[in-house]
C-alpha cells in the first residue's frame, strides 16, 4: 500500500514524534518527507486488507 499523509500540526516535536513512531512499525517498509501536501509517503507491507485495517 502506498498511503499518504497530512499533519495537522507541523511543529518540531509533532514531527519528530511522528517520524519515531513510524521507525518502529514494522509494516512501513519506506518513508519520504515531503514539502508540501502530503506531508509523506509511506509504503505500507501487508499481505491482505484485513491486516491493513487493524494496522
């Protein structure tokens, strides 16, 4: 799944807490920031549909 994202807030800390975040989920197999909208694009490794819901 490529899966784009737009942060509310775009303070350091919110970003920096963002960014942590994504390093420990182990579905996200890349991660681009970006200038602009979307904030990012994160490639998202699932085998099915249901395992992206919960994720």
């Amino acid at each position: 799944m490529l899966l784009t994202v737009e942060m509310a807030v775009q303070d350091k800390a919110t970003i920096e807490a963002f960014e942590a975040a994504v390093v420990e989920l182990d579905e996200v197999v890349h991660c681009l920031r970006l200038f602009g909208q979307p904030d990012y694009l994160l490639w998202v490794a699932v085998p099915d549909l249901e395992t992206y819901e919960r994720f």
